[in-house]
C-alpha cells in the first residue's frame, strides 16, 4: 500500500512564505504524475499544481507566479514552495500520486495551511 505523508503546513501572515514536502513511502519512479490538491471549508478539492515524470508542470491560474513545485527523485518526495501567500490560499493541502495509465491515486493525509491578513 503506497503511503504519502505531507509536513510543512502552518500558520503564516500574508506575503510569508511555507514549504511543504510529500514523502512517498517507495519510490516515485512508479508515478506518472505527482501534485498538489486544496480544499477551503464549504469548496471543492481543487489542483493547486502537477507535476509528471517528463517533468511537465501545471498551475491553477490563482498560484502562477507565487507557487513552485518540485520533484527529488533521490528523496521520494514532492515539494510545493509557496511564496507570497494570500488568505485566500488558506485551505487543507493534500499531496496526490497516480499512476494515470491503471486510474490508480493515492492521497496523503492533508495539511492545514492557514493565511492571517
């Protein structure tokens, strides 16, 4: 059973800045794509951004510019660097892994990230 445990989430005041980090529990070679979800109170799961094995990125338009994600094969793990942050970005993060081609995904835990004006 994969397992992908996020770390990094917080409170911070707005323009701060977090980082956090999804550490799969084997290797991520298996997955194609490799991203990161949010979910505000009353709103649907949402893409904040991917990222795929041939290293091809996504943003949602709200993050462009202020978001940074990112992949060490070496560590297993999947980075999301937010810079600039705004309270609407407050949301639980989730990290996701897939492997497209068997509609298999996987999903962490969550992280609460919580933007103060």
């Amino acid at each position: 059973q994969e397992q992908l445990v996020e770390s990094g989430g917080g409170l911070v005041q707005a323009g701060g800045s977090l980082r956090l980090s999804c550490a799969a529990s084997r290797s991520i070679y298996s997955f194609n794509v490799l991203g990161w979800y949010r979910q505000a109170p009353g709103n649907q799961r949402e893409l904040v951004a991917d990222i795929t094995s041939n290293r091809g990125i996504t943003y949602a338009d709200s993050v462009k510019g202020r978001f940074t994600i990112s992949r060490d094969d070496t560590k297993n793990a999947v980075v999301l660097q937010m810079d600039n942050l705004k309270p609407e970005d407050t949301a639980v993060y989730y990290c996701a892994a897939k492997r497209t081609w068997l509609s298999q995904d996987y999903w962490g835990q969550g992280t609460q990230v919580t933007v103060s004006s």
